[in-house]
C-alpha cells in the first residue's frame, strides 16, 4: 500500500528531529531522502512507497508537490508537523530506518553530489516535469540492495 507523500516526508523530518542530535532537514535534504526511500522501497517490495512522482531538476531529484508544500521554509531546517507516521508492517519500517541510517549523515549538498552520479537522475534530463520513472528508479536500486 502506497503512502501518502507528505506522511513520509513528515516521517523523515520526525527521524531527523529525533536522531543523533536533532538536526532539522531543509527541503533540499528531504526531497533527496524521498528519492532514496522510494527507490530502495520498489526495490524491495516491487510496489511506490508513495505514489508521486519523482521529477529530475537542476539540483537532483525532487518531489514537486512535497517541494512546494515545504517551500516557505527555503533553505532553513523544517520541524515534524505532527507525529510519526507508523508504516504497516515491520519489513517497511526496518527498511526506512536503514535508509534514513545510511543517508541521513549526508549534508544536502552531498546527497545532492551522490544522486548527479546515480543513473536514473544522469539519464533523466533535469528540468521541471522530467520524471524519473518508477520503473528505472526499481531497476536502479535492485543492484544497490543485499
């Protein structure tokens, strides 16, 4: 079942406020994390974690809706709006956790760094409305998984 994507976004910023000195995400940072907790989601179990798409911008991977909702905030840390959403079962919620664990140390800018050098955004061009399929971000992460 997919998610609603401003649920997972409020997840990411709730395990950001939570972990490790909390930290605040800027919109930069979550829309790269969204990127990399969907890939690895359709890798995993072959089904979106969130139905929006993924589009290919200048700047890396973004979700638009979720860029514009969050917006206002421009480049500062963004605050949990509410509490943590509860994934359904235990598989999904251990495979964000490692997501969040291994991406999480990144700043923005090198999240950034890292998807310019990923397939799926080097082979989408990068403007507004370029989606980067489902199809291509599953194929991608398929090779990243153990």
């Amino acid at each position: 079942m997919a998610y609603s994507v401003l649920d997972i976004a409020n997840k990411l910023l709730c395990k950001a406020a939570n972990y490790r000195g909390g930290e605040l995400m800027s919109n930069l940072k979550l829309q790269k994390m969204l990127y990399y907790e969907q890939g690895y989601h359709l890798a995993k179990f072959g089904t979106p974690l969130f139905q929006e798409e993924i589009e290919a911008w200048m700047y890396g991977p973004v979700v638009p809706s979720v860029y514009e909702y969050y917006s206002k905030f421009g480049a500062n840390g963004i605050s949990p709006e509410r509490e943590e959403l509860d994934l359904d079962n235990e598989l999904e919620e251990k495979l964000f956790d490692e997501v969040f664990i291994a991406y999480s140390p990144y700043s923005a800018i090198g999240l950034m760094n890292k998807t310019h050098e990923e397939k799926p955004w080097k082979t989408t061009p990068a403007k507004m409305g370029s989606i980067i399929s489902k199809e291509k971000l599953e194929k991608f992460f398929k090779t990243r998984i153990k």
